[in-house]
C-alpha cells in the first residue's frame, strides 16, 4: 500500500467518528441551545468526535477489524456520554 492509500484508509475509518460527532454535537446545541450558549458547537464536535474515535479505535483491538455493529453502538454511546459530560458534566466548570 502507498502513502495515498494509507491515508485514504486512515480517513475512511475516523470518518464515521466525524460524521456521528458533527450530527450529535449539532443537535445537542440545538436542543440545548440556552443551556449551551456559551460552548462552541466546534467544541461539542471536537469532544463527540474524540469519544467516538476512541471507542472505534478500541473495537478495532478488541476485535480485530473494523465494521463491527458493536464497535458502532459503543462509538454512539461514547459520543453522547462525551457530550453530556461536557455539556452538562464536570467538563462544563
């Protein structure tokens, strides 16, 4: 595999953690939108994004390939608990 292929297949397995943070961070400021005034929805996006990410990266240690439903189901709830955790939680003092 080249170099342009390694980043393509880099970006392609962060992009579903993209995609999920950029939707939940985005909805979460509009649901919340007095409560969350003054929190940056880049700041949500960066939080979801890095929660998902991790967990997407621990599916793929625990078992051993990507694409796994279980891997996608903890990346959802690893998103919307660093979310809340930001929003809400002791990240927000």
């Amino acid at each position: 595999m080249d170099l342009l292929g390694g980043l393509w297949h880099l970006l392609n397995f962060f992009a579903p953690a993209a995609g999920i943070g950029l939707f939940a961070s985005l909805l979460t400021k509009l649901a919340w939108r007095r409560e969350l005034r003054g929190v940056a929805w880049t700041r949500l996006w960066l939080a979801a994004f890095a929660g998902a990410a991790l967990a997407g990266l621990g599916g793929l240690l625990l078992f051993g390939r990507d694409g796994k439903m279980a891997t996608y189901v903890a990346m959802v709830l690893a998103c919307a608990v660093s979310l809340w955790w930001l929003a809400f939680g002791a990240g927000r003092r």
